[in-house]
C-alpha cells in the first residue's frame, strides 16, 4: 500500500517512541515483580510468625491439661483421688519434670512404662523398700503424671533419655543405678547406649527390646497423628476414658488380680486424662523405631544388665524379648518367673530388689 518508507525524521521519532515505550514496559514489569517478592516475603513472615504463635499456644494447652488433670486428681473425694506428691519439680529447658526422692545412699533410678507413672513404683512399695539402704528417685516421663509433653517436640527414646540425663545432672547424681520397667527399659538403653554418663548398670523388667507386632500397641498408635488422635480423645467422655484405663490394668496385671492397693491408690484421673492418652499413644507408635536403631548397640554394652520377666506376661512375648536380649548382651543375666504377667514389680517385687542388690554388690 505504501511504495515508500517513511521519512527519516519519522523513522527516528518512531525509534525514540519505542525506547520510551520499552523502557516503560521494563520499568513497569520490574515494579510488578519487585512488589510481588515483597509480598511472598510478608506471607511468608506472616506464616512463620502465626505458626510460632500455634506452637505457643499448642505448649499452653498441654500444660492446661496437664495441670486440669492434676486438678482432678487432687479432688478430696471421688474415683482416682490421690493425695497431692510429695516429689519435686526439676526444670529442664522450661519443662518442669516430677520426681519423686527418697532415702539416702548409692542412687538407684526408676523408670516407668507406658500408661503409669512414678507413683507406681510407691503404690508397688518398690520406693519404700529401696529407699531402706539407697537414695531412689522416680521419675514422671513427658506427658505422664505431673510432667506436661510439649508438643514442639518429639519426644523419642533418645530425647527422654537426654531429659533423664539431664535431670540427674541437676540433681547431682553420680553413677546410678537405673531401673526400667516395660516402655521405661528403652529409655534405661538408650541412655547406657548414649554413653554421656557413667552408670552403675541396668535391671530391666518386661520389656521390648526388639521391633515386633504388639496388640496394644498396634490399637491405640492410630491416636498418635496430630489432630486425629485430639479429635477422637475429645469425644470419648471422661467415664468411659476412666473405664477403658481400667480394662487396661486387668490386661497388664493377668494373670494375677489388680491389687487392690493399686485399685485404691492410682490416679486414675490422670492416667486418663487427654494429656496422658496422647503420651501412650506417641509412645507405642514410636517403639519399634526405637528399638530398631538402638538393637544393633546392645551387644557393645559393657556394663552389667539384669533381665527380669515374667513367663505369663500377656503384653509382650517373653522369648522373644528378654530370652532374646539375654543372648545378645554379654555378660547379661537373665530370670523368668513363672506365673507371672506384666507387672512383675509386684508379683515379685523381692526378686526385683534382689536383682538390684546384686548388681550394686559388684560396685
């Protein structure tokens, strides 16, 4: 249509329009991208600082309902009434850990399992004894008894072995001696595998060792996923969590009978409080992870192990188990009772104490 092109004078005003105009465009798309990484950038503070108002908020409600659950317990009357403990809190990072101190002497640690708490060991009578001719101490693990589990952290074998360590560091102990019953023995082998404090040796009781199937536990870890577990514990009602906490003792004590100074004297209260029926939950879904990092350190263990179970023990299989840890741990002994379930701190609490004795002859 047009034989001739424009003229030159055109040609430079065009030139110096699509300058501008490209300038502009580059400028204007430099503006838009600047403006959108600022606002990635406030999202993301934004993110991090709403998620580190969640997580304070998250630690605020556990220790509410560790502290409502504590609350009930110390009510004067009704099922699961305990007097208010006579132990003492140790804070370590901020968590105020229960323990329970009594006699004096060479130091012997008790460690409780899964779904009890320090006051087992004195409902037992295993403190009152003990403490006759050594300084026990009882600890409540996080989430159990009157210790809160924060949940900014997770809260492994190897991290309760760390606060157990932490604990006795504060409170001086040199050396102990310690004691772990059931879920407690991985916490008692994590710690004598970690190799950070010197130890006197290790009695446990019933315990799993190994990864396997377990009935319980395989039922209750479902509750331990973040937000599902809290939804299903908020709909069970406190009567039914109270009687489901106590077919469970019937199943740990067979085939013996519930004593009934355990009956009459454990906190039901907070055993079935939402705080501590997380803190089952986590740990049974954790133990096979557990064991299978720690199985390969046993047979480089030096110090002198006692195993105790019993050959009726209903929650774990004791063959597999303690016969097996017995085999890989040098120098171990081992005693099966006979007759006798889960709970062999009552059952044969003089043949726990004995195998105590024993070990704290050698020095």
């Amino acid at each position: 249509m047009f034989p001739f092109g424009p003229p030159r004078r055109t040609r430079r005003l065009l030139n110096r329009s699509a300058n501008r105009t490209t300038r502009h465009v580059t400028r204007s798309i430099e503006a838009a991208a600047e403006a959108s990484a600022k606002a990635v950038t406030r999202s993301t503070e934004q993110a991090i600082r709403e998620t580190r108002k969640a997580t304070a908020r998250s630690v605020k409600r556990t220790v509410r309902h560790a502290e409502k659950a504590v609350e009930a317990a110390l009510a004067p009357s009704g099922p699961g009434a305990v007097r208010r403990p006579s132990g003492r809190f140790v804070t370590v990072d901020g968590l105020p850990v229960h323990v329970l101190l009594r006699g004096r002497g060479r130091p012997v640690v008790l460690v409780h399992g899964n779904g009890t708490m320090a006051e087992d060991f004195a409902i037992s009578g295993l403190i009152d004894r003990l403490a006759a001719r050594y300084r026990v101490i009882a600890i409540d693990r996080p989430g159990f008894g009157y210790t809160a589990r924060p949940r900014h952290r997770l809260w492994t074998a190897q991290a309760q072995a760390v606060l157990l360590h932490r604990v006795l560091e504060q409170l001086d102990i040199e050396r102990p001696l310690i004691v772990g019953h059931s879920w407690g023995t991985i916490v008692a082998l994590a710690l004598a595998a970690d190799g950070r404090r010197a130890l006197r040796g290790l009695v446990l009781l019933s315990g799993s060792y190994f990864p396997g199937h377990r009935t319980d536990a395989a039922l209750i870890a479902p509750l331990a996923v973040p937000g599902l577990g809290d939804a299903v514990r908020a709909m069970v009602p406190a009567r039914m969590s109270a009687a489901l906490t106590e077919q469970s003792f019937r199943s740990v004590f067979w085939p013996q009978a519930v004593p009934a100074r355990f009956k009459a004297r454990f906190p039901v209260a907070i055993a079935a409080a939402a705080t501590q029926a997380r803190a089952v939950s986590e740990d049974a879904a954790s133990m096979n992870s557990a064991v299978t990092g720690l199985q390969r350190r046993y047979a480089g263990l030096t110090l002198p192990v006692s195993i105790l179970a019993g050959e009726a023990d209903a929650i774990v299989k004791t063959g597999e188990q303690s016969v097996r840890l017995h085999t890989t741990i040098p120098g171990s002994t081992l005693r099966l009772l006979p007759c006798l379930g889960h709970m062999i701190h009552y059952g044969a609490r003089l043949k726990v104490e004995r195998a105590i004795d024993d070990l704290m002859k050698l020095g």
